[in-house]
C-alpha cells in the first residue's frame, strides 16, 4: 500500500528535543515508517523529517521582533497571517507532492497551511494541542494583546469548522468547541516501551517521587513551593527533570544540590530514573487565570509514566483534563489542593496503605495498555488520515 505523503506546517515539528508536543509528532511521523513526512516551518532545521523547507523571516521584521517593539510587531503578523505567501515555499511543495497538509493548530503558521491545503486542493487535518492565544506560558513578546484574542479565537473555531479531519489532545479541548464539536482524541503518544510487570517490591520508607515537565510559569511557582516543603518535611524525595526553569539562581543552586533539581536528560537516561522512582508526579496550575489551559491541555509526561505501572499522583484541579482523566481511568491519585503539604500527606498516606499503592500501580499499568498504548493511539491517527485520503479519492473520481 502506498503510503501517506504527509505535509506538516507547524511551528510545533516533529524533534526529540524541545517539548513533549514535537516529540509525539516524531513518534508518530519519523519514529516509524507509516508515512512519509516533510515539514515546512520557521523551525524546519529543527526537525526530524528527512525532507524540510524553512521559512525565512523578512530580516527587518526580524530585527524589530528583538527591538522595544517586538510585541507589536509580533502582533501585527498575527493578525496578518491570513495573508502569508510565499512563492519560493510553494515551489517546493508543489514538487514535494503532498497527500494531505498536517498542522498542530497555533495563531500563524496554520493560516499558511490552510492556504497551502487550500491552493493545492488536497485535505487539511488539524491536531488542536494547546489554545495559545490563551495560553498565559507564552513569552510576553510574542503574547497576543488583549484586543487580538477574541479574532485568533474566531479562527481555532474556524480551523476546527473547515478542516477536513481534526483531533483533540483531550476531551476538555473537544468539548471546548461546544456543539460545534468534531474529531477525535488522540492523546500524546509515549514512547514504545515494554509495560512493566507488577512485581511485589514495596515503595522506600521515603518514597522518591519523580518528576518530569514544564518548570516555568505557574508550574515553576508550584514546583519551587514543592521543594521547599519536601525540604522541610524530610519525609519523601522529590526528583525534577525538566529542559528549563524560571527559579531564581540562589533557589536554583540550593535545589539542585539538595538532589532535587536535576535539569534536562535524554530519554534514555530519563528511563533509568523514572525505573528507579516509587512514584511520578504531573501538575496543572490551580490559578483561575489557567483555567482553559489546564482544562483543554494534557500532559504528555503521563504517556512516559504509565508503561512504569507506579502510583501516578496528580496535583491538579478537579476541572483540569488531567483530574477528569484521573477519574475516568483511575490512571491517578488526584490531590485538588494546592497546598504541597496536603501533596505530601497524600504521598504518605498511599505509601503506607499497601492495598491502595498496589491499586494505583495496576491503575496505571491498565491505561498504559489501553487508554494510553502507544500503537492505539497511534492507530488512531493512521486510521483518520486513511479515511481523509479515501475521501479524497472519491471527490477525485466524481470530479
């Protein structure tokens, strides 16, 4: 069977580095050999698709973006985006062949591949992973005003209305869309890894949590308060991995020669840590401000814990997508306070119940093998992509 030839425009490219987003987009377009990617994007140099077309920016817009009026600027392109052309660009795809055009939906660059799907005829297929233009994690020079929202809202609904095929990474971000809602969930896809025998190995007296995502932001905040009660309390070990952070330099030193704070590792060293952890934590802001972030959002780092089958506690409010998918699977241990002592009583109390550090253990084996198996999830996007292009195929006969 010939295979998919997959254009992907994005600003979120298939990478091993660079965010859990990029890296299930590599899982499902470069790991394997279902399909046959490129990828135009001002980040294509970062990709790892074989076959890539950079977008060069206008060197004036580029200099005024690291100018005082860089968030102006920023701003005029996006609300410009609809008008991207590129004559070069096109050139290119237009020799490339693509099948169909693949964007994770953001406020520029899927405006060009609605065009480019557009001028070529061919299908759209749209991953809505995050609402950036809502987003407060986004860097104040690239923010979107106030005035700007509602319009860049207008156009996600829009992308969401038009697109030939769209997926959500989370029921929350479905149901987001209210009755207009299409599409299917497909969560970010983990690594394909053996899922992990139940054995009978009891946690450590001080259970050693392990954690590993975003540590900047509101998840910086709640992260640094984390640590300072794990260091008063003396009562479980606490392990951050993560490719950056916003703490201040004195925090971060202290932190990181308590052992707390370990920085980025590579997939291959992070396997050896999340082995040797009792348990994993995941966190969502509790800050009302967040509140359609961490409701439509997932955390990707919940597909890399599973396959681990140990306790998944999660420090989250009861309406973030992490807390409901908590309560539909039984996949983890929600703690709904923000409060990091009420964390780490949780983390104890578990500890010392057997019967329930077993159960959150086969909780967590069960959605690896199911909700979160990596070859369902990635079935589900083959199986989408096939039924877009078979429809294609038949408008083409008709035609």
């Amino acid at each position: 069977m010939k295979k998919p030839r997959v254009l992907i425009v994005s600003a979120v490219v298939p990478a091993i580095n660079g965010g859990g987003g990029r890296l299930a987009l590599h899982r499902h377009f470069t790991q394997r050999e279902d399909v046959i990617c490129a990828v135009v994007s001002r980040f294509a140099d970062q990709s790892s698709c074989k076959d890539t077309y950079t977008l060069k920016e206008n060197r004036l817009v580029k200099r005024l973006k690291r100018s005082a009026i860089s968030r102006v600027v920023n701003n005029l392109e996006l609300l410009t985006a609809p008008l991207w052309t590129n004559g070069a660009a096109m050139k290119w795809i237009k020799d490339w062949k693509p099948d169909l055009v693949f964007t994770v939906a953001d406020d520029w660059h899927s405006q060009a591949a609605r065009k480019i799907a557009s001028r070529l005829g061919i299908p759209l297929v749209v991953d809505f992973q995050d609402i950036f233009c809502l987003s407060n994690f986004t860097q104040l020079p690239k923010k979107p005003y106030g005035i700007l929202r509602p319009l860049l809202v207008r156009r996600f609904r829009a992308l969401q209305r038009n697109a030939r095929a769209v997926f959500h990474t989370s029921q929350g971000m479905k149901d987001w869309f209210g009755v207009e809602k299409r599409g299917e969930v497909l969560y970010p896809i983990g690594e394909q890894i053996q899922v992990e025998a139940l054995s009978g190995t009891a946690p450590r007296e001080k259970p050693l949590i392990v954690y590993a995502g975003n540590c900047y932001g509101p998840y910086g905040e709640m992260l640094l308060r984390l640590s300072h009660a794990v260091k008063k309390s003396g009562k479980i070990g606490l392990r951050i991995f993560t490719m950056g952070n916003d703490w201040p330099e004195d925090l971060l030193e202290e932190f990181s020669n308590l052992g707390i704070y370990k920085g980025y590792r590579p997939f291959a060293e992070l396997h050896e840590e999340l082995l040797a952890a009792d348990g994993f934590l995941t966190a969502m802001s509790f800050k009302e401000v967040d509140r359609t972030f961490v409701s439509t959002s997932f955390t990707a780092k919940w597909l890399d814990y599973a396959p681990f089958a140990k306790p998944i506690f999660v420090w989250a409010p009861e309406y973030s997508s992490a807390a409901e998918f908590s309560r539909r699977t039984n996949a983890g241990i929600v703690v709904s306070d923000p409060d990091p002592d009420r964390l780490i009583e949780t983390i104890l109390e578990t500890r010392k119940d057997p019967g329930k550090w077993v159960e959150a253990r086969e909780s967590a084996k069960d959605a690896a093998e199911n909700d979160l198996n990596s070859e369902r999830i990635h079935a589900v996007l083959l199986r989408t992509l096939d039924q877009v292009l078979n429809q294609q195929d038949s408008i083409r006969d008709a035609g």
